[in-house]
C-alpha cells in the first residue's frame, strides 16, 4: 500500500446532569396529628417515549457526515513496517481543506485543496518548491494523503465491527488513485478513517489534537524562497507525450 496519507479519534461523550428534588414534611400540630383530608386524586405518570435513532448510513458519504463537526486534527498513519507519518488537517464543512504532511523531523508538505497547491519545505535549503496539485493547470503532482476522500463516496456499507475499542463502520472499495482493492473502515461517531487493508496489508489510523491545531501550523515560514516548479513540470509533461 502506498506510503503517503491524509485523513483524524474524536470520542463524542455525553454528560447527563440529573436534578433531584426532595419534599420535607410538613409539620405535625400538637396533639399528635389529626385525620388526614383526602387529597386530589392522581394521575398515572406515563414515561415520555424515548428518542428514536435514525436511520443507519449506508454509504460512505453518509457514514462521514459527523466530520462537519470537526474543525482540525492530528493523525498518525501506523505503516505494516511499523513506521508513523504523521499530518495536521484543517476540515471545512466536514472535507479536508489543508494539510501538512510530517515526512521527517523538520521536512514536511504543506497540501492547500483552495490553490491546488503542494510546498514541499527544506529547512537546509530555506526553501519551499511550490507543485500544482493533479487537476491543476499543467502536470500535476499526486496528493500525498489518504483519508475517506481518498475512497467513492457512494460505496455502500456492508458491515461493523470494533478496531482498537471504536465502533467502525465496515466498506469494500477501491483506492481513487490506485486501483487496489481495499477494505475500509470509519468511526461511527466521527467519521474518521481508522484502518484500511489492502494486498494483505493494514494501515493504522489514530488521532489527537482534536479541534486544537492552529491555524499556523499550515503557514510558510517568513522569508523562505518559493520555488514555483509548475512551469518545470509542464515542460516535462508536454515533452513525455
């Protein structure tokens, strides 16, 4: 499975505040008390009927509504070697408007859907190449994420099962950019991809930093050179065809 990602836990808890309210007696005359005058007569309580839930999603596009609750979020790709990439995603109306992709230590990529734009940064060079995105003006390079845009929309689900203690949702589909068949699974309550298996292998998703990465973490560095490589990378598609 390509080693590139998107996508991311959000754990929806619910807090139920019950009031109990007690009566105090009412006091006794002296004497001892006296004949106790019929009170009004009661009415039977009847429970007030209990919300009904609503229909399951059946397609993906259903099961990912709750990410238009979701502002941002850090997510760590667990790679079948072990290994963690990690990214910062900016959501807008539940879809990912920008990432920044954490190769190494201090190298990362910086994802904008809004420009069809990817900078890649080297901190040794203090520069940024600035990329079109694919269905771009000119040749464009792959997006390096995978999240639940990566999959069809209208895969329809076919099952649930628990990963790692999260309720998911279960969707065979395939991969947009490889033709790879795949088994996909997302949290019910979040939306968020949690696991994908392809050729045998499994891909890990966990998250942190819900709602809490700021907004200059998907800023360039002042003063860095951008290097605008989409010129460049026209000439070589023209030149390939």
């Amino acid at each position: 499975m390509r080693k590139t990602t998107q996508t991311v836990v959000v754990a929806a808890c619910l807090v139920l505040a019950v009031a109990l309210v007690g009566c105090a007696k009412a006091p006794q005359p002296e004497g001892g008390p006296g004949p106790t005058p019929p009170g009004p007569a009661r009415t039977p309580q009847t429970a007030a009927p209990a919300e009904e839930a609503g229909p399951a999603p059946s397609t993906l596009a259903e099961a990912v509504k709750a990410r238009a609750e979701l502002e941002s979020y850090e997510m760590a790709m667990v790679l079948p070697d072990g290994k963690k990439v990690t990214q910062l995603v900016k959501l807008e109306d539940g879809e990912m408007a920008r990432a920044k992709v954490i190769m190494e230590e201090d190298q990362w990529m910086l994802v904008d859907r809004a420009e069809s734009v990817i900078y890649a940064y080297s901190p040794e060079m203090e520069t940024a190449m600035k990329m079109p995105m694919e269905g771009g003006e000119g040749e464009g390079t792959e997006m390096p994420t995978i999240d639940v845009d990566s999959f069809d929309p209208a895969v329809p689900i076919v099952g649930s099962e628990t990963i790692d203690g999260t309720d998911c949702w279960v969707m065979d589909t395939t991969l947009k950019q490889e033709e790879k068949e795949s088994k996909v699974w997302v949290g019910k309550e979040d939306g968020l991809l949690r696991q994908v298996e392809a050729e045998g292998e499994v891909v890990k998703f966990t998250y942190d930093k819900i709602n809490a990465v700021p907004d200059s973490e998907f800023e360039l560095p002042e003063g860095i050179e951008i290097m605008d490589m989409s010129e460049m990378m026209k000439g070589v598609g023209e030149e390939a065809e």
